[in-house]
C-alpha cells in the first residue's frame, strides 16, 4: 500500500509560522505531483499548494506570497512551508500524490495532520 508519512503540525500563535512535511515510499519512483489539501471542522477540503517533480508549484490564492512548497526527489518528500498563519487555516492538512504504483495511476492521500493556530 502507499502510505505517506506526515509530519509537522501543531499550535502556533497568529502571525506564527509552521513547517510540514510528507514523505512518500522510496520505491515509488512515479510520483508526478505532491501536495496538501486542507480541511477545516465543518467545511468542504481545499487545495493547499501542489508541486511536480519539474518543480512547477500552484497555490491557492488565498495562500500565495505566506506559504512555499518544495520538494526533495531524491528523498520522495515534500515541504510546506507556512507563514503568517491565520486563526481561519486552523484545519487538517492532507497530503497528497500522484504517481504511477504497479502500473496504476491514481491519488493517494496521507492521514492528515492538525495545525491549530491560536492565542
């Protein structure tokens, strides 16, 4: 199975800054996008930020100019780096794949990881 791991959520201040990272299994070696999707209590998921593997990166625009994301091939494992964070992003951030696993194509999604951002 494809199982990615995420890593750096927590409780940062407004204004506060937050690095997370999601690695994906090292015997992939078809992944075309990585990215994070997230999901506030009540609300629908949204597109984060995404990334290919030639570095072409999309943001949301509500996030663009705060938040850069980058990726690390060699280590299948991709970064978000997040600045000035609001009250209102406080939610569950999902990563995300696209790659090619025993010859199928699809998405593949990681467990989460909460970011609260609060006094």
């Amino acid at each position: 199975q494809v199982r990615l791991v995420e890593s750096g959520g927590g409780l940062v201040q407004p204004g506060g800054s937050l690095r997370l990272s999601c690695a994906a299994p090292g015997s992939i070696f078809s992944i075309n996008e990585m990215g994070w999707y997230r999901q506030a209590p009540g609300k629908e998921r949204e597109l984060v930020a995404t990334i290919s593997t030639g570095a072409d990166t999309n943001y949301a625009d509500s996030v663009a100019g705060r938040f850069t994301i980058s990726r690390d091939n060699a280590k299948n494992t991709a970064y978000l780096q997040m600045h000035s964070l609001k009250p209102e992003e406080t939610a569950v951030y999902y990563c995300r794949i696209a790659a090619a696993v025993r010859g199928m194509k699809g998405g593949y999604w990681g467990q989460g990881s909460q970011v609260t951002v609060s006094s």
